[in-house]
C-alpha cells in the first residue's frame, strides 16, 4: 500500500480562506477577523520542558486558523464553535459561568476552545483577578465574564490532529488571540499587541487548568513566538528565548515529518509517570529540577540517586533505582545535547553532521532510557538512517505520532520511500511524510 498523499478532504490548502468561509456559510456574515497560529516539531530537546530544561522547536507551515466575531450579550452571551475537522459537531456553550471543572473525565474538541476562552478572559480581567499571578490551579471564573459578549468561531486547520504536531496548541494560541481581539475591539487599546510569551502561558494554562493535560510549555511557546527559517531555543527554566536562523533551503537540506499514525493508548498515562519520575528523582537529589545537574556531574549524581533510592522511605510504583537513573540520564544528556546544536547552529558554518548525530542520539536515549519511543517510530528512524538521513528522532511525547528526519535535499524523496518501504514490510499502517519549513508563529490574518 502506498503512502496517500498529506490531504485530507475536510482540509483545504489555505485554512485561513477556508475558515473565513466556514464562518460565512454558518452564521451568513463576514467574520470580524481571522487569527491563526501554527503547529510545530521539536528539532531537538525532548520531555525537557517540565524539567525546567532546553528545547529547540520550530513552527512549521501548517496552521490553525479561528475566524471570529462576538455577538452583543443580549440575556445568556454564548460561544458558538464549529471545525472543518467535525462537521456535525457545532457546539453551543454557555459563556457567563464559564469554569474548568476538575471532575471531568471527558474531554470534547470544543473544550480546547472554551478553555482558551476562559483563560484569555482570565488574563484580560489583569493582575488584580484571581489566578492571575502566574500561580497554577485556579478554578475560577473570569471576574466580569458575564458582562462580556458572545463569540462566534469557525475553525479550519492543516495541522494534522493527533499526530504529534501540536494542533492542541495551534488551536489555542489562535482562539486566545482571538478572543482577546474581539473582546477589546472598540475600547481603549483595541487589539493591543500581546507578547508572544504571555499568549504561550495563557494557552498553557487553558491546556493545563481548562482541558486537563499536563502540557509543559514548549508547544504553546513554539506557537506563539516562532519566527519563519529559525528555531526557538527555549530555556524553560531560565525563561529566556533566543531565535537561531535556520535556513534549511541554504544549507541544501529538507526535515521530512513521518507521521506514523500510530496512538497508542498509554500515552497519556506514560507521560504522567514520566513527569513523577523526575520529579521524585529531584526530590531524592535535593534538587529544584533536574536541570539543575551539569552533564560532568551526571556520574556522581547518578549514584547519589541509587544510594538515595536505597535510604528514602519508598515511594511505590516510582523508585526503582535503575528507571531513576535512566530517567535523569536522559534528561541531563538530552539538554547537552541540545547546547551541541544550538552552538553548532549559532556559527556561521555549521556542521550539519553533527546535528544530525546529536538527532539520533536524542532517539536512542528516548527509546533507552526514557523508553517513550514505539516501533513505528524506531522503524522510521532505522529506515531514514539507512537511506541516507543525516539524522532521524521521534519528535513530541512518543508512543506514536511523528518522527523527523533531517535529509539532504536530493535524497528527500528516496528517504520517504524507504520508510514507506519499510512501513509496508513491516505491516503498518502507511506513513504520510511531508516536508515542512520553519514557519511564523501565531498572528492575525484578516
Ligand atoms: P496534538 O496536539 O499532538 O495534535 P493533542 O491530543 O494534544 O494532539 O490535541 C488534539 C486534540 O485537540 C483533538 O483531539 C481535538 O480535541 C483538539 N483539536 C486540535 N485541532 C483541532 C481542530 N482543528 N478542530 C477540532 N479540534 C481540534
Ligand atoms: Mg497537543
């Protein structure tokens, strides 16, 4: 079977003509603007974010477009929402008492959207409103939220949903700029410029404290601050960016997306025990973070965790010397590996081959010592190392969803039919593989 192309009927080229006109056909009126922001890959820097750690995404082009109006609050103000990707599923929210609620046990599309809405809101009502002091957790309504008019959505997206690519963020960073827009459109400072860096930590917390999932921070920022042909080098615990060209057309080489298509359904339940894992690794180490521990001290420090795993009073189910000390292996070599890239990347010539080192090396240590990786994963990795990628890793939380490969322009198409090749042989479901470029962040288009 071969590969389908990386269409999807219900996705039109241009998401944000295609939202414009989703909206029209609805609600038979022009939107009053169209916001969007786009999906990303990690080059390099994984499961580091919530270790107060080093990541290095970029955006790529495919984006989440939002076009949207508010409608006056007469009575009940409301959210109307609508998505390309689920035609029968307009949903009706209620807008006046609009808070997250921690019993939930399911989640429904439109929750990314009313949790961004509600944690725009929060951020709009200033630092005097409850849970707006940067402190996680908040439960509360945004004060005033009643007075506030109804919204009116139409999404329209190229993300690919689910496959690793960070729609959840696309989709948030767009509805929260949105949102912010249309609620000060008319006022004093209409439409006032919001730092990329404050829209990623209100996105973060509609994921977080709205939806549930506990997201670290990096694909709401990539979202947010990427600029086109750079990667964002964001150090999570210094709470610094810096843009590093990336001009992979000049360097006469392509990074192909493999989305594997592949779920599976531990994932989320994976990525929790990993965060604990850290967490109780600093506890034992006496560390706020395990960013905290220099690559030269990672042998010391990793036997002061097994001696430190023997004499605590055991916490069950988490401290098991040996996954402890592959854990923080992981994350400690993880962010040297990426000050070896950005250093590479920060010189006038850099030495791709080394990038490409450091990519795989990211992916053996993932599937090693983090243990996140699934065999579709490291079927398309082996496969696009061994038709001549410089380097190959899975990119975002694993257990499925993408792999990337940084490839020499002219082997980009042998590449991708080797992993076709070898998805194929090995009874997967095909692959779709697109080339993508560092793209814009998130921004208004209309
Ligand atoms: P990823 O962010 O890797 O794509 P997530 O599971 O974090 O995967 O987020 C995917 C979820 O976000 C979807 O299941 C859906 O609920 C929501 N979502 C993202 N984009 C859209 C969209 N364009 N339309 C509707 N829902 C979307
Ligand atoms: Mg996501």
């Amino acid at each position: 079977e071969k590969a389908v192309a990386a269409t999807d009927s219900s996705v039109a080229a241009d998401p944000v003509a295609a939202a414009r006109q989703l909206f029209v056909d609805t609600f038979g009126s022009e939107p009053a603007g169209v916001w969007s922001a786009p999906g990303r890959v990690n080059l390099i820097g994984e499961h580091t974010d919530y270790n107060d750690g080093l990541v290095l995404p970029f955006a790529i082009d495919a984006r989440t477009a939002v076009a949207g109006s508010s409608v006056p609050a007469g009575g009940q103000a409301s959210l109307e929402v609508l998505s390309a990707h689920r035609p029968d599923e307009h949903r009706t929210i209620p807008l006046g008492e609009l808070t997250p609620d921690p019993e939930r046990t399911e989640t429904d599309w439109s929750d990314y959207v009313s949790g961004s809405v509600w944690a725009a809101r929060l951020h709009a009502a200033g630092p005097g409103a409850a849970g707006t002091d940067g402190t996680d957790g908040t439960d509360d309504a945004p004060p005033g939220a009643a007075a506030l008019p109804g919204l009116r959505f139409a999404v329209a997206s190229t993300v690919p949903v689910g496959a690793g690519l960070s729609s959840s963020a696309a989709l948030e960073c767009a509805v929260v700029l949105a949102t912010l827009a249309l609620d000060s459109a008319g006022g004093p400072g209409t439409d006032r410029a919001i730092a990329p860096e404050q829209l990623a930590r209100i996105a973060q917390r509609a994921e977080n404290h709205y939806v549930g999932v506990p997201t670290g921070l990096m694909d709401q920022m990539a979202s947010s601050a990427a600029e086109a042909d750079h990667l964002l080098f964001f150090d999570v615990g210094a709470d610094t960016i810096e843009q590093i060209p990336f001009d992979i057309d000049a360097a006469g080489l392509s990074l192909l997306v493999i989305d594997t298509r592949a779920h599976h359904s531990l994932a989320d339940g994976e990525y929790a025990k990993r965060r604990a894992e850290c967490e109780r690794a600093a506890e034992l180490l006496g560390l706020n973070s395990l960013r905290d521990i220099d690559i030269d001290q990672l042998d010391l420090m990793l036997a002061k965790l097994v001696a430190a795993t023997r004499s605590s009073v055991l916490v069950p189910a988490v401290d098991d010397a040996e996954v402890l000390v592959r854990r923080v292996r992981h994350i400690v070599t993880e962010n040297q590996r990426v000050l070896d890239v950005v250093t590479q990347l920060r010189s006038a010539s850099p030495d791709w081959g080394t990038v490409g080192r450091d990519m795989t090396a990211s992916h053996a240590s993932l599937r090693d010592d983090y243990q996140v990786s699934a065999d579709e994963l490291d079927v398309a990795v082996d496969a696009a190392l061994s038709a001549g990628a410089v380097g190959a890793r899975m990119t975002g939380g694993g257990f499925g969803g993408s792999a990337i490969a940084l490839v020499p322009a002219e082997r980009a198409a042998t590449v991708s039919a080797a992993v076709e090749k070898a998805f194929a042989a090995a009874g997967f479901t095909a692959p779709v593989i697109r080339s993508v470029h560092p793209a814009a962040g998130a921004r208004r288009d209309h």
